[in-house]
C-alpha cells in the first residue's frame, strides 16, 4: 500500500517549513534493513533465550554466554546496509541544508553508516569496546573474527574483559548521548517518531522535552500511545513515507 498523497504532501510542508528537525528512531527502521527487533514476537530476545543476556552482573560472571549468543546478532549488523529511511534522513541534511538531530535507540549504527551527522545513540553502539579493568577503548573491527565466532574479547593492553559499548541493564544511559538527545527535543521545529512505539523509557519520555506547539509527525507500523498527540500518524513503511515526501520537494 501507498502512502496517502495528502497525507504526504502535508509532512512534506513540514519538512520544507522547519530548519532543525529532530528525529527519535527505534527498531522499525532497523528491521527494513533485515535487523530484527529485539522485543517483537520473533525478535533477538526471544531467540536469545531472554534479555538476560543484556545484564550486567550475568555478564561479568559469564561472557562466554554474552559473547556465543550475541555472534550471529552481530553477523546481522555487520551485514545490514542502510534503507531508504536512514538514507533519506540524511539527504535532508546533505541536500536540503537542515539540522537533523537524530536520536536512536538503535545500536547498529545504520545511521552514521548512511550519513546523518548529528546522531545521538542514547544506548550506545557496537562501534567500540570497553576494557572493565582499564578502560582501554577499542574499535570493534580489530575484533570482527572473534565477534563472528562468538570468543570471549580481551583487552589487548591488559588482558581484561572487553564489553560492547551498548547499555545493558543495571547500566545508567551513555550522559553524553542522552544530553545530546535532550537538547535536540529542545531545539526541535518538527519532531518525528520513526519506528518506535515509545514504550522504553526514558527514550518515551523525551518527545515531552519538545515544544507543545510544533508539529509531530510518527510513522510506525503498529499503533502507539503517541499517534493522538501527533498531527500526521503513518501506519507504513518508514522508508516509503520518507521516500515519498522527498519528492515532493
Ligand atoms: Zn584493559
């Protein structure tokens, strides 16, 4: 199914209106690049046996398991290419000259990796590794085949164990990253929800932080709690919607 052309032409106009546009993404846009949502029915949780693999005592005592279980999850980022969601919200900053401060819950980075500049990831990324005995901070690439086979990583400095850099539970939010995200809400002209029904706080509460009087615009596949506070609800592909309004311009 097609977006709606009125509907369309209307986030377009928002689009077109605002200079800063903030942008807060969840799983819905990493799922039409083949990245399962962790939550849904068939999501990572669910294979994964429980989101205990996301905790951080279970962590310390048992990285194997972290590291065989989360494996082919990594097989999945590294694979994954950017879609037309990330991309086109790119293209309105590179082409069209706004500020688009984006804000994800995601931590595959699809979003750098297609070009958006300004991208606040509030539950960090698989971009880098942390030592938890000296803090040494290492690129994930050095570490892509052991990644792949699901081996504990150590620190090459010290020997210790080597963490993602993604919030696990029992973790408090990256600082940096989430006062980028508040800042964003702040300065926002057009707010969009993309793919996210906004039930992980305190991701959900940030829309809050917003203007009461701008626009807000969400496309997600589901309903959400958020749909009658916004003033365009697009139950569709996020790729498509976005696609569409582009061309408008
Ligand atoms: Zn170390």
């Amino acid at each position: 199914m097609s977006p709606v052309p009125d509907k369309v032409e209307r986030f377009a106009e928002y689009l077109k209106k605002a200079d800063r546009i903030a942008v807060l993404t969840g799983a819905g846009i990493s799922t039409e690049s083949g990245i399962p949502d962790f939550r849904s029915a068939d999501g990572l949780y669910r294979t994964m046996a429980s989101a205990e693999i996301f905790d951080i005592e279970l962590f310390q005592k048992h990285p194997e398991k972290f590291y065989s279980t989360i494996a082919p999850v990594w097989r999945k980022i590294l694979n994954a290419e950017p879609n037309a969601g990330h991309r086109a919200l790119a293209e309105l900053e590179k082409k069209h000259r706004k500020r688009v401060m984006v804000v994800t819950q995601n931590i595959d980075s699809l979003h750098i990796r297609a070009g958006s500049g300004e991208v606040a990831e509030i539950h960090g990324s698989f971009r880098t590794l942390t030592c938890l005995e000296c803090e040494n901070n290492v690129s994930s690439d050095r570490f892509t085949d052991g990644l792949e086979a699901g081996r504990i990583l150590r620190c090459p400095v010290c020997g210790g164990l080597l963490k993602p850099d993604i919030t696990f539970y029992g973790e408090p939010l990256p600082p940096a990253p989430f006062a980028a995200a508040e800042r964003a809400m702040w300065e926002a002209r057009l707010l969009l929800v993309l793919g996210t029904s906004l039930v992980v706080h305190p991701a959900a509460s940030l829309p809050r932080e917003c203007d009461s009087g701008i626009p807000y615009v969400i496309v997600n596949k589901t309903e959400t709690w958020f749909d009658g506070r916004c003033d365009l609800v697009f139950h569709e592909s996020i790729g498509k919607v976005m696609s569409a309004a582009l061309e408008c311009f």
